[in-house]
C-alpha cells in the first residue's frame, strides 16, 4: 500500500452501533497506521443505548491515538460531526460511518487529491443499500440539486477528506442528516475547490440503519433553516 507523508483527523459517529464499531476501529488503526504519517481516531458515541459507549471504551484502553467523544444523549448526525470536527488536532479531517459499509483502504483514493484541492468526496460506485435509502437519496439529491446548485454525484456518502481550514470558515448549524448538504453548499460558497471520487459499498451486516422516512419532515424544516444562513453567506461574498 502507498504510504502519505500526511497527519490525518478520522471521525466515526456512533450511534447503537455495538456490533460493528469494533470491527470498524480495530480496522481503522490497522490501515492508518500502514497508510499514513500520523493520525488520531475520534469516535462520537452519540447517546448510544447499547453496548456501542462500553465498546468504545474498552477500545480506548487497548489502542494508541484513540479518542472518544461520550455524549449522555442522541443529538443527531450533524452535532455528533460537528464536534468530532472541533476536536480534531491534525491538519487533514476524514470521516466515515461506523456500520462497516466504506472500505477505509479507500481513503488513499482521496489523499491522492487532498494536496490539490480542499475537499475529496467519495461517491458510492455501486450502492449496497435497500431500494428505500436508494430512493430517499434519489429524491434527496435532486432537491438539494435544486435549491443549492450542487453539482456533485453522491451529497450524503460518508467518505469525505478536508483540509483543516475548512471548518475555520465554516460553522456547522445541522444537527441531523442535512449536514452534509450544509457543508458542500457552504463550501461552494466559499470557493473551496472539491473532488470527487469512486469508492466502494458494502451492504450493512450488523445492526439498522437510523435512516428512514420518519426523517423527512425533521430534514425538510432544517434544509429550510439552514437555506436561508446560506442565502446570507453567499450576500456576504458575492
């Protein structure tokens, strides 16, 4: 495997993910450690009620450059980021979902870019999910192409490299799913140059997705929230 001369910031959320977040980390430091310079891996335990905060814990103390995040409650995707992305030292943040269905091998794919652009987003070359996530997202992406001009091919795949200094520009408002949406809008905004990238899927073996229906009225009151700061910021630097 190609080693980078690069330090990197890995965010997992983890919200009841007690069958997949030790496979998921013991995975991650593995690979990083062959993949990369330096790194450090912040796992957010977003309110978990299962085993997912015991797991977490036990892995603390049983590997290097390993930190956890405990939140007492469920705050929701975009907050669990969010402080992920404020706890990170290094100069480059990556994050992916801790449900086992991304490759983490795969991020050499994105550091390949990181030196020329700002951000490298993943999308999923052959998705392994059931037809109603694969539904959702069809409708989600055309709305976000719609109201934010968004020209990118997969807006939630969670696979994502950014420079540090994005997020000193940025201030995440989302709490849940929308937050990705949030980021590459404001990004686009901003003139932060992105890069896609093909990565692989996996179907989900373990546990339940915590994505549904159920989400879309919560997502459609924040997509109008946030739409209008960004209608703000992009006054601000026209």
């Amino acid at each position: 495997m190609e080693r980078f001369d690069k330090e990197v910031s890995v965010i997992f959320p983890a919200y009841n993910e007690e069958e997949n977040i030790e496979v998921c980390i013991l995975t991650a430091h593995c690979i990083l450690k062959e993949l990369v310079r330096d790194f450090e891996i912040i796992i957010v335990n977003d309110g978990s009620a299962d085993q997912t905060k015991q797991h977490c814990l036990d892995l603390e103390k049983r590997l290097n450059k390993i930190r956890i995040i405990s939140k007492e409650k469920n705050e929701g995707y975009g907050c669990a980021l969010r402080d992920g992305f404020k706890a990170a030292r290094l100069d480059l943040i990556f994050f992916s979902d801790s449900d086992r269905q991304f490759d983490i091998v795969n991020l050499k794919d994105l550091l390949q870019y990181i030196d020329d652009y700002e951000i490298v987003i993943g999308y999923r070359k052959n998705r392994q999910d059931p037809w109603k996530r694969k539904f959702l997202s069809w409708g989600y992406n055309r709305l976000c192409w719609f109201l934010f001009g968004l020209n990118v091919r997969d807006i939630d795949c969670a696979f994502k490299l950014f420079h540090r200094r994005v997020f000193d520009k940025i201030d995440i408002e989302s709490k849940q799913f929308f937050v990705n949406t949030e980021i590459l809008s404001k990004a686009s905004v901003l003139h932060f140059n992105i890069k896609e990238v093909g990565v692989a899927h996996f179907p989900r073996v373990d546990g339940i997705s915590k994505v549904g229906f159920v989400h879309i009225p919560r997502t459609l009151k924040e997509i109008g929230r946030i739409y209008k700061s960004i209608h703000n910021l992009k006054k601000d630097y026209r």
